[in-house]
C-alpha cells in the first residue's frame, strides 16, 4: 500500500506561480513512475507530468516550458512547479505513483484556481 498526501494548491493571479508537493509513505521502494494528474468538471483527468525513479521526466505538451516535476528520494517528495499560470490551468491537481506491480494509487486532489 501506498499512501499520497498533496499540499500546496490555493488560489492565484493569471502570470502568478505555486508548488505542490507530493509526500509518499507506506511502500514507496515499490514505486516506478510519479505523476501529477489534473482534472476539470465534465473532463476526463489528464496527465500533466510525470517523473521516473530514475529522474526521467515528461510533460504534456500544454504545461511544457511552464511547468517543471522533481523528486527528493530523500523526503519521498513529489513537486510540481507551476509558473507563468493561466486560466486553462484552473483544476484540481492529483499526485499519482505507480508500482512496478502495474498498481497505482491516488492523492486525495488539491484545487488550483487562476483567476485572470
């Protein structure tokens, strides 16, 4: 079992930036792929970024150039740094983490809203 606790979303200014962060306990050395996930009403959730135990990462073609994913192996962290935001990036915000089991579990979501 894996259990993810997001933090850092809120509310911000078109052009404005936030962090959110990721913390993973229980069986993280089981981890493959971290990821974060947003998800608009009446949409389907969408992958905005993703990170690999090896430090590989990748974005969605939208959030590239804005956005950047890290991970602290020592913290067992998962960050997304969201700048230059705009209205288009108004979601809730979901960390995932995938096990080499093909199992994945999900972060409870965090609200970023930017307003214009």
């Amino acid at each position: 079992q894996v259990q993810l606790v997001e933090s850092g979303g809120g509310s911000v200014q078109a052009g404005g930036s936030l962090r959110l962060s990721c913390t993973a306990s229980g069986s993280i050395f089981s981890i493959n792929v971290m990821g974060w996930y947003r998800q608009t009403p009446g949409k389907q959730r969408e992958l905005v970024a993703a990170i690999s135990s090896g430090g590989s990462t990748s974005y969605v073609d939208s959030v590239k150039g804005r956005f950047t994913i890290s991970r602290d192996n020592t913290k067992n962290t998962v960050y997304l740094q969201m700048n230059s935001l705009n209205a288009e990036d108004t979601a809730v915000y979901y960390c995932a983490a995938l096990q080499t089991s093909g199992r994945s579990y999900w972060g409870q979501g965090t609200q970023v809203t930017v307003s214009s």
